[in-house]
C-alpha cells in the first residue's frame, strides 16, 4: 500500500523560506495552498504528501508539485 510521496524542503526549511521570498510572485492562490498544506505536513506526517489529499485532479496535482519543484522550493522523493 502507497502511504504518499515523500518530499523535503529544497535546501532546508531556512532556504525554503529565502527562496519563497524570491518566486512568489511566480505562485497563484492554489500553489500557496498547497505550500500551506505540505507545511503542516512536514510537522504532522514526516514529510509524507498523503495519497489522494489534494482536492485537484491528479494530473493538476503533478504540474503544481513539478512547478514547486522547478521553482527549487521542495525536493520531491520516492513513493513511501
């Protein structure tokens, strides 16, 4: 059974936070929410983004944590 896809701040929390400041203008209202969500995350589920927890279509779910990505703000892992 797939618990979710393990992520970890780009660089560390402290450089998550630095590097938001500069490519938040390159982040809408749905992308904020979901930075919101997996910080919460990195806290309650060990850095684990849970199977089927965003309200979005997966395909909609994959472009915005490959933009995340791209953005250099989280580190995407393997399925855990």
């Amino acid at each position: 059974m797939t618990k979710g896809l393990a992520f970890a701040f780009h660089g560390g929390p402290t450089a998550f936070i630095d590097r938001l400041a500069i490519v938040i203008d390159d982040l809408d209202d749905e992308d904020l929410k979901i930075l919101e969500q997996v910080c919460e995350w990195s806290w309650t589920n060990h850095c684990v983004i849970p199977v089927e927890s965003f309200r979005l279509s997966p395909t909609e779910v994959e472009w915005r944590l490959t933009k995340l990505e791209r953005l250099e703000l989280l580190d995407l892992g393997e399925r855990v």
